[in-house]
C-alpha cells in the first residue's frame, strides 16, 4: 500500500467505493445492459449517493449507456460499477433493459450468402 497522499491505492479505493462489496446482492447486469435515469431521478434524494453514483448520474444525463460505455466513462471497473448501478436501481435513480437485437429471420441467410459471393468475386 502507498503512504497517504501518494499515490493511488486501487485496492482501498474500490473496497470504500463498494463499502466492502465484491459483488451485487441483485440485479446482475452485463456489459450490453443499457442503463438510463428513471423518470423519477430528478426528484429523489441525492443526499445519501457517493461521489461515484453522482458522476453516474451525471454520465447518464445525456440518454442511455451501456454497463461497459459508464465504466470507460468513469474509469471503474465493471465489477465495482455493478455494484454501485444496482444500489442505485434499488434507490429508484435508474432503470436498465437488454440491448434490443433484431430476429433471426430468413434474411440472414440472405445476407451472408451476398457477402459471400461478394468475397469470392475478390
């Protein structure tokens, strides 16, 4: 560990961040979860949220985010982000859902077949 005030101790940092957490009680999410403020946000109480789940907030101001665009956003690892967006889904402040994928359909076969012609014409 580095003497205070030199340096930065990641370990302590994410320990204090997380309150000793290793991981979520719920709400396990991925890295494709896409998480957005819940219409409630702006009047719930921001009074108990650490400097962490502030700057989440803030980075989600501007629309939706996946779990892995706040993390690079916030410099935290996804492990400790994790556990602070699931306090913060328990706190009302935000809501998440899958990312949207479109159906396989009759049309993907299509597609990879004009790719591949496309590929063999090269």
């Amino acid at each position: 560990m580095s003497p205070a005030g030199h340096g930065d101790d990641r370990l302590v940092r994410t320990y204090v961040i997380t309150g000793g957490r290793s991981h979520a009680c719920r709400n396990t999410l991925d890295h494709i979860t896409l998480v957005t403020l819940s219409p409630s946000s702006g009047t719930l109480s921001h009074a108990r949220l650490n400097p962490e789940q502030l700057r989440i907030l803030a980075g989600l101001a501007g629309g939706s985010q996946s779990v892995a665009e706040l993390g690079a956003l916030l410099e935290l690892p996804v492990s400790v982000l994790r556990i602070l967006l699931a306090d913060l889904m328990e706190s009302g402040h935000i809501t998440t859902r899958q990312r949207i994928t479109a159906p396989a359909t009759a049309k993907t076969r299509e597609l990879l077949e004009d790719v591949l012609a496309g590929l063999q014409s090269l």
